[in-house]
C-alpha cells in the first residue's frame, strides 16, 4: 500500500509576527522617568536670596557712612591741632561718642587737645578746647631738673605733679627739704626737653597765678619733681 506524504506548512499562531516586533531586545528593562531634583533647585534660590541680601546690607552699610575727621599722630595735652594732625575716614555716625564732620576742618585747625590723644583717633568735640594753654591766669615756666630728681620712667603733657624747690648747693632731696627752701607747689606739665650733656632735662609746667612766684624763684634753682595719682 502506498504512503501518502504531506508537504503542507504547520499553521502559524495569529499576531506572532507582532509579538516579535514589540519584544523588547535582550538586556533593556523597562524604562523609567528621570526623577527631578527639586530640592537642588530650591537650595539654589534660597543661597541667591541670602547672597542679595547680603549685599543690599553692605551696601546700605556703606552707604550710611560719613567722613568724619581723625588724627595722623599723636597729640599731646595743651597741644594745638595743625592742617597736618588732621585726616579724613569714613565712619558709622554713633549717638553716645560724637565725632567731627570733615566738612569742620578749619574750625578744628588751632583747637588744644584736652588729653594726650593717640593716633588713628576719631575726634569728638569733647576732646578740644578753644582755650589755648597756658590759658587766662596762667603761667608757662621752664624747670631745669637733674637726674634723680624725676621719676624714671620720665614724665608725659598732663601729668599733674608737686614740685618741691631745692636750695641750691646743699645737695639735700625733697625728703629733707631745707628750712630756707620755697614750699612745695603743685603744677601740670605741658612737655619734656632732651636732657643736655649733664642730664639735665627742662620740663615745662603751668602753675596757677597763686604758684608764678614759687615757680618763678624754682625755676633759678633745683627742683625735684614728684609726679601725682588721680585726686591726690
């Protein structure tokens, strides 16, 4: 008996064909949306509002500022302002110490300095005075002082001391004053010379009208100069 072969195709499943084409190639997932990072954003926005703030109160800072009037050098007690004491800076104006407008300048040229005022100082009215020095009643006299008769750390403008006349010849010192000597006066000192070639220093001092004559009679002889404490 014969055998009959069948050369017909297996029937093909329906939509196989797309199946394939939708496959999704091997080793890619599914893909995901990129989150969004937000809170770098908001981090952002935040530092720029703090940096604009930031700038707006220095500038405003700058802003209030004014040129106010300081000094160059030093300048001592009874010591008259020259164009050269004087500079320019900028400052925040501040209620409880007072400073000088820049635009005040020739009004502060000529002033006396009540105190011994360091450089870099920003001046206040209260720190000058229209009164020169010596002032009205007052007088200047220059007294020479040996070594050992100062304190040694030397003396500065305002210091307030007693001056005690000396006899002259009797090399005695203010603890045993003698009989004959002038009696002590009190006085302020305005400046200290360079001591000359035997140590003597000139140390000028205002004393009142009461002690010109003390002063006057002082100033021919020896004097030992005994520098004061607050209220003393």
């Amino acid at each position: 008996m014969d055998t009959a072969l069948s050369f017909s195709r297996p029937p093909q499943q329906r939509g196989s064909g797309t199946a394939a084409a939708g496959r999704p190639e091997d080793g890619d997932g599914p893909r995901v949306p990129r989150r969004r990072r937000w809170w770098l954003l908001s981090v952002a926005v935040v530092l720029a509002a703090v940096v604009a703030v930031g700038n707006y109160a220095l500038i405003a800072g700058q802003d209030a500022r004014v040129e106010v009037l300081v000094l160059t050098r030093t300048v001592s007690w009874g010591q008259q302002l020259g164009e050269g004491d004087l500079g320019v800076a900028k400052a925040v104006p501040d209620q409880p110490l007072a400073s000088i407008s820049a635009s005040e300048r020739a009004g502060v040229v000529g002033r006396v300095a009540r105190s011994t005022l360091p450089a870099g100082s920003v001046l206040a009215p209260g720190q000058l005075s229209a009164q020169p020095v010596p002032g009205p009643g007052e007088r200047l006299v220059g007294l020479p002082v040996k070594p050992g008769h100062l304190p040694a750390r030397g003396l500065a403008a305002g210091d307030v001391v007693q001056v005690s006349p000396v006899a002259s010849g009797t090399g005695t010192d203010a603890g045993s004053a003698p009989a004959n000597a002038a009696e002590p006066f009190r006085a302020r000192v305005l400046g200290v010379g360079l001591p000359d070639p035997s140590g003597v220093v000139t140390v000028d001092v205002v004393v009142g009208a009461d002690a010109a004559l003390a002063a006057t009679s002082a100033a021919a002889g020896q004097v030992v100069l005994v520098q004061l404490g607050p209220g003393a």
